[in-house]
C-alpha cells in the first residue's frame, strides 16, 4: 500500500478518489502494470528493462513478482509475458481506457492529451455492461485517438444498435444532414488513398445527397458517387 497518500507526487496515473484522497489500491497498481505491459509489448518492448523505465510504481518489482505468482504473467529473465488471465484483463482495462479516450474527445471535444489523462481517471468506472453500450455508442471505433488498436468487446462482433450511436456509418446519416467524419473503417488500405485524395479524412464534414440508386455525398461544392462498401466503412458523428 500507498506509505503517503497525501504526498503530491503521488497524482500520476490511474488512481482512485477515496474521501478526496489519492489512494493507489493494489488493485489499481496490478492494473497499471498490465496496461503497462500491453503498450509495452504494442511498442515491441515487453521486458523487465523497459518496464522499470518506464512506470511511476516505485514497488513494481514486488507488484510483479506477486502477479506472476498469481499466475497473471511470467516473468523469464528480461522478459515479461501475459498469462491468458493477465492477457484478459489487459485487454478489458486497455479497452476501457481507449473507449473512454474517444468518448472524451468526441463528447467534450477534449484534446488528445486532456482525453488521455480523464480517460486514466474514469476508464475505472465503467462495468462490462456499460463498456459496451459505449461502445456501440461510438460506432464501435477501431482505434482511440491516438491511433492504437481498441480491443473489440462481443458488441462489436454483433455491431449492436440497440443504443442510438452518436457515430455511425455514413449510409446511415439522414439525407441532407451534415455529418462529421469520425474515422474510416477498413481493412483495405488501398481504399483509403482514394479517399484521402477526394478530401475524406477524419474531420472532414460532409452530407448524404441520395442512396439509391448509387450514394452520393455532398463535399463542399462537390458531389461524389461511392460504392456502398465504402459509405458502410466511413462513420461520421452528425453536426
Ligand atoms: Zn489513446
Ligand atoms: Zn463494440
């Protein structure tokens, strides 16, 4: 446990409010370590080495050794690995974070950093149940806002829309309505060139003029024809 709570440094990362205290819980430092060990092995650096360089737990190697005993990881020489129950918590807690980054930034129009920080603070908050509903909230986003990966929950296998999504695909946008584009969904990244070439970036602020028998999108003075596939991958947040 925390020695001192009240010392100021200990505002960092990830922690809990307890009576207007910071209080860092064994929990929460278990939890840093696997989200740590995640962007680590994300960067190619999942050992010791990096590890100690880079958290705030001055106790890591403790904190460690008591998750490796509890199965979470293994630790083999310099090298740190993910049990398959670390790796399912990483995933959730790495989840968690991203979803609430985008959430930040797309409700509040906070910016990267601002989201990044709030999202450490708040990602604690959210249960499975309402990770989802945020989730299909977003449009189930493949990326935060920094471009890292966002680990997909069962929603996003079924592509829930029970919750009215603030973000979703561009053929969905009421004809006329002026929608934001959020980010491009596409495994075919030959498809985003094109796009970018025609202005279609995130950011970009477009409109559905027709569906049938073709989509076309109004883009400034300009109206484009595009293939169904590619409205269906284009999610945008109306404006
Ligand atoms: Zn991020
Ligand atoms: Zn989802």
């Amino acid at each position: 446990m925390n020695a001192n709570p009240d010392h100021a440094s200990e505002y960092s990362h990830g922690h809990r409010w307890h009576g207007g205290r910071l209080l860092k819980t064994q929990e929460d430092r278990v939890d840093e370590m696997l989200e740590l060990i995640w962007t680590l092995r994300e960067k190619g650096a999942a050992n010791l080495e990096s590890l100690l360089e880079q958290t705030t737990d001055p106790e890591a190697r403790t904190v460690l050794k008591q998750m490796a005993q509890e199965g979470l990881c293994t630790l083999e020489g310099d090298g740190l690995r993910l049990n398959e129950k670390g790796e399912a918590l990483a995933e959730g807690i790495i989840r968690r974070h991203r979803l609430t980054e985008r959430l930040l930034m797309e409700l509040f129009e906070l910016s990267e950093a601002e989201a990044e920080a709030e999202a450490c603070k708040l990602e604690h908050l959210l249960s499975p149940a309402v990770t989802d509903s945020v989730c299909s909230f977003l449009g189930h986003p493949p990326v935060c806002p920094h471009g890292k990966p966002i680990p997909q929950g069962p929603c996003c296998k079924k592509l829930t829309r029970e919750v009215h999504p603030l973000i979703r695909p561009l053929s969905d946008l009421p004809l006329g309505q002026e929608g934001k584009v959020v980010f491009i969904s596409t495994k075919v990244k030959n498809r985003l060139e094109p796009l970018s070439s025609l202005g279609i970036v995130p950011g970009t602020v477009l409109q559905l003029k027709q569906r049938r028998p073709a989509y076309v999108i109004q883009l400034g003075e300009l109206s484009v024809a595009l293939d169904e596939q590619i409205v269906l991958e284009i999610f945008v947040k109306a404006v």
